[in-house]
C-alpha cells in the first residue's frame, strides 16, 4: 500500500529537513531554513522506459 503523500524529507535547495507543507498550494512545502517554497510532483513511472 503506498501512501498518497510521502512526506518531502529534505529541502533540494538547502538540505534542511525543517520542512512544512504550505497552506497555500498543494503538494507544497516551506523550508524554513532558506524560505523557499517548492511544489513537490509526480510525473510517471521509470518503468518501461529504455534510456537507463
Ligand atoms: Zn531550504
């Protein structure tokens, strides 16, 4: 069973982990350390592709 939202452990900007979802957009985060916000998406599955 996979969860509908894993939570975003790291920042991809700073690498801080004080990560909170945004109120204002889904699958949005705020990382407090650098005050980026950032959308998290899903965009397919590898499998079945050819260029690994
Ligand atoms: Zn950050």
């Amino acid at each position: 069973m996979t969860p509908a939202r894993v939570p975003v452990m790291h920042c991809p900007y700073c690498g801080e982990e004080d990560l909170r979802p945004s109120a204002e957009a889904h699958a949005s985060w705020e990382c407090r350390q650098c005050a980026r916000a950032f959308q998290v998406r899903f965009v397919g599955l590898l499998v079945g592709r050819e260029d690994r």
